[in-house]
C-alpha cells in the first residue's frame, strides 16, 4: 500500500477492509496489553484504538471481545555471526 493510499484513509475517503473490534491488543515489544480496534486496509494495520470512523458498508466487521489480538509476530532479530552481515 502506498503512503497515498493510506492518506485517503486517514481522510475519510476509503474505509478500513476490516476491523478487529473489542479485542484485548498485545504488544509483543513493550508487554502492554490494552483494549483497542483495529483497522485494517489491504493487509495492513492501519491504526489502533477507536477505530469507528474507519468502518463503511462494505467493511468486515469482527468481534474480538475475550479474545487477544497480536498483530506483528515476525521475528526480525538476525544472528550475525551466521547472517554473512559484517559489522
């Protein structure tokens, strides 16, 4: 997705594809867990946290309420020893 299509969002002129409501967020980096939606467009988070505004017609709603959400499980550390990387 493009930073331009991601601006038509955030200006109200697209609408979010999905929307995971009432799920408790975990963020795997800092330990929080929080109450938050979020919004989703072309396979992308969006935002999170009060996400109504982003929500159309055609948009697919999902109840998350009891459940945990956790966008981003990607392992992005490297070993560098092994990584042919040099430092």
């Amino acid at each position: 997705m493009k930073r331009s299509e991601m601006k038509q969002v955030y200006d109200g002129q697209r609408k979010a594809d999905m929307v995971i409501k009432g799920g408790t967020l975990v963020n795997v980096l800092s330990s929080e867990m929080y109450l938050a939606d979020v919004a989703i467009v072309d396979d992308r988070i969006i935002t999170t946290g009060d996400v109504s505004q982003y929500i159309g017609p055609k948009t697919k709603v999902l109840d998350a309420s009891g459940k945990y959400v956790a966008p981003g499980f990607i392992d992005g550390h490297i070993h560098p020893e092994s990584s042919n990387l040099s430092m």
